[in-house]
C-alpha cells in the first residue's frame, strides 16, 4: 500500500496487532469472513490514533454475536470447512460467538502419502475466533474476544530417518470497557496481548549416525493498554483523544539443540516500550466538505537486559572478552527515540457520486521485518529500534478525484 512493505501496513483484529496475516504462505487470510462485522482499509492520511506503521492501516472488528437467539451457519468446501455459532449468554443482555475453520490436505492425502517414503508428512491450518460482550448497566459495557490459528507443516522421510515439524501462528486476546459518561462523551479502555511465534524443529535417527536434533523458533510478543475518549460536541464534530502503551519482547532467533551427548541453547530477547499520545479533530464543515486534523506523539525506549559486542576498527568482532561486552541491566535504557507526527486530511464532495480528497501525514516506524521476499513469510524476523537501527520514518502526502461508477 503506497509503496510500503508487508511490515509497513497496520493490521488490528479488535485492537490487537496481527503481525502475520496469511495461511498457507500467502494464499489465505487468517481472518474468517464468518466471524467479521466490519473492516475499514485506511490507505491514506491515517488518524491520529493509528501509529507504528508507515504505510496503510488496516482494521477489522469482530461481530458481537446474536443477543436475541441461538444460530449455527457454516460451510464445506474443497479445501478447508468452517462453523460459526452465536446466540445469548443472557438475552438483551450478553452474546457470544464462535468460529473455527480448518483444512483437510492432510486428511486427504494421508492414504495416499502413508504408502510411500514419505509417510507421516502433511500439512494443514486451522484458526478459532470468538467474543464475548455482556452489558453491565446502560452506561458500561464490556467485551472479550480472541484469536488463536496455526499453520502446521510436517515432512518426513524414512530412507534418511529425517522429521521435520515447522508450526506457525498468532494469537491475540483483547478485553475493552465501554463506558458512557453522557450523550456526548464516550471512553474505551482496552488491555491487549498479542503474540506471533514461528519453530522450526528437525531430527535425524540414523543406525549408523547418533541421533541429532535442531529446535529453532523466533516471534514477538506484546502487552498492549489503550485509553481511548470520543467527544461530540455536536453531530458535525467529533474530537478524540487517547493515549497507548505497548511492552515489546522480541525473540529474533533462538536455537536449541542436541547431537549424541552434547547439547547447545542460545535464547535471545531485546525488551522494550511503546507509547503515543494523540488527538484528533474530524469537523464537517459543510455538506460538501470534511476536515480532519490530529497530531501524535510517539516514543519508544530499548531497555536491557542486553548485550553488545563492540568492533574494532577494522568492522570485526575482536577475541570476545568483557572488554568487548557492553552490558545493560534489566530495565536500564539501551536507546530511546521519539518525535511529532502531525496528520491532516480533507474531503470535497463534488457530488454523490464523486469527490476530491488530499492528505498528509509523517510516521514513525520503530519495528522492523527482515523478509527474504516481498511478501510476509512466517520465517520473517521481527527487530526493535536500536541505537544501530534507526526508526523508520516516512512522510506522505495523498491527492486523488474518486468517483464510484
């Protein structure tokens, strides 16, 4: 989107960052289409509490389910089969839905692939979405969903007394308090986990070789509160305004392993916090033309526990000792960063059919992807900014004449 990377695109399931959004290396959405209310692609000037990412913003939330009755609907297709259910917990009051959705490629081929070599390899994926939300008075409101899905992908082979299992996926809960303080001013406070995690696990028994194994695995992890306000001072005039604090743990690769009677472990995590403050002003001006102005502030602090091996002056890494170490304590500040990231857009109906729009906005970008292609894999590597990888930074300025035929 506007020439961004995979990376530079914000994709939220209710509020919680999904940072791989693909099945089966690209061909399939995570999201069920079954379990969706609405999705809002921003792909130009984006809102003041929208950060983190360059290029685009895309959000998606979920349906709340069925407050009235119980209803089950589903599907089964060529290559994967799904249900949802939705119904009350208590009518008027509560509803729950549930939605899972799996492949069968591995229950098809298992007669077929067990008679061969190669028997015990598949592949399938598989996710589940649900939310629950119950209304406390008229005034409060709260809700709970989540997201778990995986890719599972096995090869085997006999000749070679080869396994290999690389599993991937993500998973994310959110729990947010709607709270209504008078008809024109409304609060939402949400606490959100986000995770992605990729392993790659290999092992090899051989009669004449000792029997080896490779375990290695990277992903990220957040922890996520939001305070989000809405205030109408009138119905052509909406000011929001929030703040938002992310926890980072970054695990870029790690390796475990065994062969015979040795065995190695090298498990690495940088730490680190995220935080924004915004507020945005949308105005209708007139029939025919809508502004909208915020500005945003964002920062982010690398903290230990971490290591850094220092280069001599040729750019290599000398005889490590603990002169060549520099340490930081858990908690101790590694590097910070943080600047302004002022947004504007506005509209102009020309009439219902056509308009003109313009916008501008300047980003901060202070995670990082490093893919080996141009769309997201699961093996890509999730890094912070640090003090030798600087932010990302982008500014972008939109002018476009729309018109739906």
């Amino acid at each position: 989107v506007r020439g961004g990377g995979p990376d530079q695109n914000l994709i939220l399931l209710d509020e919680a960052v999904v940072y791989n959004a693909s099945h089966l290396f690209g061909f399939f959405s995570v999201f069920n289409s079954d379990a969706i209310n609405n999705i809002d692609l921003i792909k130009g000037s984006m809102p003041a509490n929208y950060g983190g990412r360059l290029a685009s913003v895309l959000d998606i939330n979920m349906k709340d389910g069925n407050n009235k009755k119980f209803g089950m609907n589903g599907g089964i297709g060529l290559i994967s089969s799904k249900i949802t259910v939705e119904g009350p917990l208590k009518k008027d009051t509560s509803s729950f839905i549930i939605s899972g959705r799996r492949t069968y490629f591995d229950i098809f081929a298992k007669p077929f692939v067990d008679t061969t070599n190669f028997s015990g390899s598949s592949y399938h994926f598989f996710d589940l979405t649900t939310k629950m939300n119950y209304q406390l008075s008229p005034r409060n409101k709260i809700f709970l969903s989540g997201y778990f899905g995986r890719d599972v992908f096995n090869f085997n082979s006999k000749d070679w007394g080869f396994n290999m299992n690389m599993p991937w996926g993500n998973s994310t809960a959110s729990l947010r308090w709607n709270h209504l303080f008078n008809s024109n001013l409304f609060m939402n406070t949400s606490i959100i986990f986000s995770k992605y995690k990729y392993e790659f696990n290999i092992s090899q028994e051989l009669d004449s070789l000792p029997v080896s194994e490779t375990n290695m695995f990277s992903g990220i992890r957040d922890w996520n509160i939001k305070n989000d306000f809405s205030y109408y001072p009138n119905l052509k005039h909406k000011i929001k305004f929030g703040t938002n604090y992310t926890y980072h743990k970054f695990t870029p690769t790690s390796f475990a392993g065994s062969y015979d009677d040795l065995e190695l472990e090298q498990i690495i995590n940088y730490y680190a916090h995220e935080y924004g403050l915004y507020i945005n002003d949308e105005y209708q001006v007139s029939e025919r033309v809508l502004l909208n102005l915020g500005i945003r502030y964002s920062g982010f602090i690398q903290v230990g526990p971490f290591e850094r091996h220092q280069k001599d002056d040729s750019g290599q890494i000398g005889q490590i000792s603990t002169d060549t170490i520099i340490s930081y304590d858990r908690g101790e500040i590694v590097q910070s960063y943080g600047g302004m990231e002022p947004r504007f857009s506005f509209r102009y109906l020309i009439n219902e059919n056509s308009s003109i729009k313009f916008g501008m906005m300047q980003n901060y970008q202070y995670l990082h992807l490093t893919s080996m292609a141009s769309s997201s894999l699961p093996t890509d590597v999730w890094l912070p900014s640090s003090d030798i990888v600087k932010p990302q930074l982008g500014r972008q300025i939109s002018l476009g004449y729309y018109k739906n035929l």
